[in-house]
C-alpha cells in the first residue's frame, strides 16, 4: 500500500472498487452547502458487506449519493 494520500473533490458521496486500496480522501459539498470529507478505504472497510451487496455496486463497480453522506457511512 502507498504512503501518498490521493485528494479527491468531487460533486458527491462515491465508493468505487476502482479506488479501494488507492488511499484516497474525498471531499464533496452536500446540497445544503456542507462540505464533507472521508477516507475513502475506511468508509468501504467498515461497510463493505453493505456495498458489495448492492445492485448498484455489483453492476457498476461504485456507489453514489448526491444530496449527503449516507447515514450508515456516519
């Protein structure tokens, strides 16, 4: 695993399978102007059954909210 943190901004909550293991941190700014910012690998760690039970995750390979982080992401 690399030591370089990837800085990520982007216009909402994401796991990709693409960036597992990549140690990236995501920015994003909520609909309401907060701006939000996780660790992408721990966020997935904690979660991962959940995601990888997912249709949305099997087909596509990531998940997506665009209004918050989910709240069982908390």
């Amino acid at each position: 695993m690399s030591n370089k943190v990837n800085n990520i901004t982007t216009k909402r909550f994401v796991i990709r399978k693409s960036l597992i293991g990549k140690n990236t941190v995501i920015t994003f700014v909520t609909k309401k102007g907060k701006s939000v910012t996780y660790n992408h690998d721990e966020v997935y760690t904690r979660n991962k059954e959940r995601f990888e039970s997912m249709n949305c995750f099997q087909k596509y390979k990531s998940y997506t909210n665009s209004n918050n982080i989910p709240t069982f992401c908390l």
